[in-house]
C-alpha cells in the first residue's frame, strides 16, 4: 500500500516536490473493519487551498472510490463499491459504521449499471451534490431568471448550468477556452458561453443577459466576480461557492469594492461548504441519477492515469485541462 504525504506548504502550483509517497503495511482487519482498494481518486481545487492549514507532514486530503477487497462487516460486501474520504492513498482501512467523522461521508455506492463508478467522484458525489443543493438552496433559482456561473465547462459549474435549464431559466457560462464554451452551448444548452480569456466581462454580459443577472453561481471569485455582481438585479442571489482565480496566488490580488454593489442592489451573498447537507446527502445523489437516468444531466471526466501522477493532475485541473470532473484511475 502506498500514500502521499504532503512535506512542503505549496508555493504557486503544487509541485511533486512538495510530497513523498510512502509505503505502508497493512494491518489486520479488526471486526467491523473493511479494506478497500482505490479505483479512482479526486482531485479537487479544495486540496489546493486546504493544506494550507495543516501543520506537516500531512497525508494528503481527498475523496476516492475504492472496491472493498476484504471485510468484516456485514453490511459491506467484498465486491462492493464505496466513497469515502480517505485520502491519496491506494488502501484504506476504515470502520465505516464508527467513522463518519471525515469531510464526507462514506456512502455505499448504489448500483449503477453501466455508468462508471467514477461518477460517485463528480456528478453522483461532492461537486454533484454542490450543484444540486448550492443552486437550488442558495440561489433560489426561479423559471425565467438570468444565472450566470463561472467556473462553468468544470465539474460544479456544468452541472449547475444543466439543472438551471432544467428549471427554466437562462443560463450564460463563462470558462477558459472556446472549445469549453461551444461544448456549454451545443451539448448542454447552455443560452450563452463566453471565454474570459479573450472577451470583454460586461460587453458579454450585456450580450448574453439581456435582463440582466438574477443569480450568480460564483466559482472563481476575484474581479470577474465584481464585474457580474455590478450587473445584477435588484434581490438578486449569490452562491459563493469557490474563489478558485486565487488559489494559487502568492499575493492575494486586489478587487474592485462590492459593497455599494451589495448595498443597491439588496444582494443576498452567502458563501456554503456542500458537507452543510450531509444529512440530505442520498437526496442529492438520487436526484442526479434520476436526472442522469431521463438523459437530462450529461457529463464529461478528464481521466488521468496512474497514482504516480496525482500532482500533474492536480496541478493539470487547476490549470484547466478539464471539461468536467477530473479523475485518475489508480491502475
Ligand atoms: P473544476 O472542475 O471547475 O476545475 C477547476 C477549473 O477552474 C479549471 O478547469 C479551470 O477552468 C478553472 N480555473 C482555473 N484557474 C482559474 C482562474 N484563475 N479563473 C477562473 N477559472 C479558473 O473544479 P470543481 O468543479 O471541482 O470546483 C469549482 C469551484 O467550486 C472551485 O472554486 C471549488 O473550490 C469550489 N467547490 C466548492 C465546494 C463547496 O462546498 N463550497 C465544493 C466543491 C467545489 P477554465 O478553463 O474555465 O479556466
């Protein structure tokens, strides 16, 4: 068995220098204890702005999908497939009826026929349960309002877009190349999507909302931010669900000042963490499959391959190899 242990605070980018990978032996299974193998392991912008606040050495945070391989609990079956947060690790020893203390709960994977069990890291799991709840409980959507979402081809963004259309309304992306945004516009409907790499903030918002923005599902955070929350409406809803356009900033950078925008306006701004409905997690997550199973979610993976290359793919999402969830496949 092998783990990342995270040696060096990240400086910028994440770098491979920063950890170690160490080995481990395996202990005996105790009673109630499972064993579970990664098929699949996250890699998330969290990871990136949280180990910050560990002190180090550090095993490194993240979700995974695992097969138990050995069990001694009845109600987990070798064969079966779990989610948990155990880490970059390729085995983990777990009382998963004593050990629901992590970011995320360990979740039973429900059978899922032929769609990969990866989804249980992206559209079935944590950025699919961000989406569901974030816009439906933060943002409030109503039929026929304006939703803009930055972060937008990722895996929350996408997945908001889609459930916004589904609610009826006009949704308007932003993300970071042209094929992402032709990909918003022809796959998932979204009505709009602009590259913030090469447009004009506020000519495309006035292009692509012409009532304005009733809610604003933030990912990015920074001036972008600013520029869309000065084009909302009056009562308008914002998600802050991530400021991902800073993670990997030495300096934080300065924005324009949103309060007068706040104040005018009469925003309702609430930042959320997913794991506040821990409680309604299975909600979410039967949500989403039945959405998936009718044909109106679809999704894309970025697939990585190998343990061995958890940084560069870390590093990879961060950077915006992805459209969707990004994921690696441990063998
Ligand atoms: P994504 O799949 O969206 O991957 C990250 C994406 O961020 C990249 O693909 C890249 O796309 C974009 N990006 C990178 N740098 C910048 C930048 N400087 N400005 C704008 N976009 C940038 O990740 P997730 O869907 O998992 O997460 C999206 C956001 O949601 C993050 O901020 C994350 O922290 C947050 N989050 C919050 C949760 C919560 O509980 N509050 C839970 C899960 C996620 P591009 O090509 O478009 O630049």
């Amino acid at each position: 068995a092998q783990k990342y242990v995270l040696t060096k605070y990240f400086q910028g980018e994440p770098k491979r220098t920063d950890f170690q990978i160490v080995k481990e032996e395996l202990p005996e299974l105790k009673e109630g204890e499972i064993l579970a193998e990664a098929e699949y392991l996250s890699v998330d912008p969290y990871m990136r702005a949280y180990m910050i606040g560990y002190k180090l050495p550090a095993d490194m945070i993240g979700g995974q999908v695992a097969k138990i391989i050995a069990s001694r609990n009845k109600k987990y079956d070798v064969g079966k497939y779990v989610t948990g947060s155990f880490g970059w690790r390729t085995h983990t020893i777990v009382n998963p009826d004593g050990n629901q203390t992590g970011m995320l709960p360990i979740t039973l994977l429900p059978d899922l026929g032929s769609y990969p069990v990866s989804l249980a890291l992206g559209v079935l799991g944590m950025p699919g349960n961000t989406a569901y709840f974030g816009l439906k409980e933060i943002c409030q959507p109503k039929p026929g309002e304006t939703i803009v979402i930055t972060g937008a081809a990722g895996a929350v963004g996408s997945h908001v877009g889609q459930i916004g259309k589904s609610l009826g309304c006009r949704v308007v992306g932003f993300a970071g190349t042209d094929d992402k945004c032709q990909y918003l516009e022809k796959e998932l409907g979204f009505d709009r999507a602009f590259n913030y790499k090469t447009v004009n903030i506020r000519a495309a918002l006035k292009e692509g909302c012409p009532k304005k923005v009733d809610c604003y599902f933030d990912n990015v955070g920074g001036e972008i931010s600013s520029t869309i929350m000065n084009y909302m409406n009056k009562y308008g809803r914002v998600a802050v669900c991530g400021s991902i356009s800073s993670y990997n900033d030495v300096n934080v950078p300065k924005v324009s000042i949103l309060q007068p925008a706040i104040v005018f306006k009469e925003l309702k701004v609430e930042g959320f963490l997913v794991n506040r409905w821990t409680d309604r997690w299975d909600e979410g997550i039967n949500a989403n499959l039945n959405w998936l199973r009718e044909g109106k979610l679809k999704y894309q993976e970025k697939v990585y391959h190998g343990f061995e290359n958890m940084v560069d793919a870390l590093v990879g999402m961060l950077r915006g190899e992805n459209t969707g969830k990004a994921v690696v496949k441990v063998k």
